[in-house]
C-alpha cells in the first residue's frame, strides 16, 4: 500500500514540476506582461498559450 501511494503521489509530483517548467520557458514573455502582483495573470495567459501550442 506505501509504494501505491507513493506512486500516486510521485505521479501528481511531476505534473506540477512540469507545468513549472512550461511556466519557465515562458519566463520571457513575463517579465514583459507585468509585475508581481500580476503574476496570476500572466500564469493563466502562459497556460492558453501553451494549450494552443499543443492544439497547434
């Protein structure tokens, strides 16, 4: 029962540092679309970008 829940959360785990990751890539054009206190959305408008890359 410990490695399936390990497993589960190691899975969840890496969805999340990945999606970090994306955001990285992005770093660019964040920097350039606002300050801090932004920072939601710009992640919301990092995130259409890349589901439409994804679409693409």
């Amino acid at each position: 029962m410990y490695r399936r829940q390990r497993a589960a959360h190691s899975s969840r785990r890496v969805r999340v540092e990945h999606g970090i990751a994306h955001m990285k890539n992005w770093r660019a054009p964040a920097r350039c679309l606002g300050h801090r206190e932004y920072i939601g959305d710009t992640g919301q408008a990092v995130a259409r970008l890349h589901n439409l890359a994804l679409d693409a």
